[in-house]
C-alpha cells in the first residue's frame, strides 16, 4: 500500500527537515518553502493532508490557505496548521476557512502524528477502527455513569467528528440531542445499545467471550421464550444479555440484540418473533 502523501510548508528549512524526518517513516513528505510554491505544487497534485505555517514571509499561511480554497485540489483537502504561538485570532480565522486542527511550535512529534492521524480519520481517508471506537464510547459510558453530562457531550462530539458507520453515528447523534435535553436515561440506553453493536467485532476484557454448547444456547433461548410467554419483559432481557456474554455465532447475536431494542421500546411481541428466529438460524448454523 503507499504511503500517504502530507504537504509541509514552512519558510523555516530547519522546521522543514524536522517535519520530514519524523514523518517519513510512516507518510510520504513533500516539502516547500512558501506559500507560492505550495500553490504551484497543489496545482498539479492533490497530497492527503497539508501542514501549514502561519508565519511566513510574503505570502502568510491564511493567505495561503485562501488562495488553496479557490483551487480544485485544495478546496476540501484537510489542513492543519502550525504556529509558533497560541493566536486566537489565526486560529479563529483559520477555522472559518475550514483548518481541522493547529499545532504549537515547537511541537512533540508523537502529538504531531496523533494530530495528523485523527485529522485524517474525521474525513476518512484513515478508517476508525472498531477498538478505537468501542474505546470512545466506553469514555461516554463511563462520563454518564459519573453524572458528568458536560463530559459525555464533549466525547459524543469528538467521535461524531470521525467518519464511522451511519447507524452508529445516527445512533450517538441521537444519544447527543437527548442529553441536551436532559434525557439520561434515554442516552444511557442508546450508548449501550451502540457498545453491545461494537462488542460483536471488539475483543475486550469486558466483551471477552465464552465457549457456550449448542444444547445450552439453545436452552437459554427457550428460558427467554418463556419470560416473554409470561410477559416477564425485564427477566428476558437480563437472559439476552447474559447470553451475550458466550461466543454465539454472529447471525444469531444479530437476533439477541434486535430483540433487546425491541424489548427496550416494549414491543415484546416482536422479540419474541426475533428469538423465535434466532432459535431457528442456531438450528441452520449447526446443519
């Protein structure tokens, strides 16, 4: 696979060689010398992402990145920029002509590259691995657990900010609006349906799965059967979700937790039909 490309400029040859040099491993850099050349440079290819600096002779990084904005290989390219102080101003301005984050100089490197990655993942050109997700929203769980809102909004934002799955997005989207309008509760139960989502392809210490028989599944199943006969909503859904903790095949979990969200917006009698059919594709799996 090749590298991805980063366009570096700076009229600072030494930050320049710095920036290629702990870059080069893992993104292939191009580096110039001023905001005309950059120009010049975009006029013809089209980099994954661009490093910009604010001071700069002549042509300044905002005049830059103006002047990138009227061109076709620079109107949505991803660009952050770097500035050897905290200006509110540049950083303001820079926001409106859509810069995706900025970097004081001298910067650390790890927290360059950190940068660059999550900078390249809000637009997808990096895809945001389920771990890493699960991880973020594992951070929403554990704000809301606190009773710390504010802290759960800033964390939905974050991730809201990344490309990742609608269902998931349309799912922390919601969760988001119903904190804002102090519906705990409803956000509580919209985050753990996306973490039982992401526990199907993440392998936790909390999501760690164990060996369950055919036989056993298959009891388990009738027991929440029976909870649902006797319209024991509450016990069938603590029965789901223990046997969600076992390794059950993924078609099978598709059901579990389809019947969970219905059990949750108390249609009962559709999860009795999904366990109905979870029963059945368990039967077909082992065929």
């Amino acid at each position: 696979m090749d590298k991805l490309k980063i366009l570096a400029v700076d009229d600072n040859i030494i930050n320049l060689a710095t920036i290629e040099q702990e870059l080069k491993d893992k993104y292939e850099v191009i580096t110039v010398n001023s905001g005309a050349r950059a120009i010049r440079y975009l006029n013809k290819d089209k980099p994954d992402l661009v490093l910009l600096d604010v001071q700069m002779a002549l042509m300044d990084g905002i005049e830059t990145l103006k002047e990138m904005r009227t061109m076709e290989n620079g109107v949505t390219i991803p660009v952050i920029m770097l500035t050897s102080k905290k200006d509110r101003e540049t950083v303001i301005e820079g926001s409106k002509l859509g810069i995706l984050d900025y970097v004081v100089k001298p910067f650390d490197t790890q927290d360059l590259q950190e940068r660059i990655d999550r900078a390249l993942k809000k637009v997808g050109v990096l895809p945001v691995e389920d771990k890493e997700l699960y991880e973020g929203v594992k951070q929403v769980q554990d704000e809301l657990k606190s009773k710390n809102v504010r802290g759960a909004i800033l964390k939905m934002e974050e991730i809201l900010s990344f490309k990742i799955d609608e269902e998931i997005f349309g799912r922390m989207q919601n969760a988001k609006a119903r904190l804002r309008a102090n519906d705990v509760e409803t956000a509580e139960r919209l985050i753990n349906r996306v973490l039982k989502m992401l526990e199907r392809t993440v392998s936790t210490e909390e999501s760690t799965k164990f060996p369950i028989s055919a036989g056993e599944m298959n009891a388990r199943l009738l027991y929440v059967l029976n909870d649902l006969e006797n319209f024991k909503v509450k016990d069938a859904s603590q029965k789901l979700e223990e046997l969600m903790r076992f390794d059950i095949p993924a078609i099978v979990a598709e059901s579990c937790v389809a019947a969970q969200e219905r059990l949750e917006e108390f249609d009962d009698g559709a999860a009795e039909e999904l366990v109905q059919q979870a029963l059945s594709e368990m039967k077909n799996h082992l065929i």
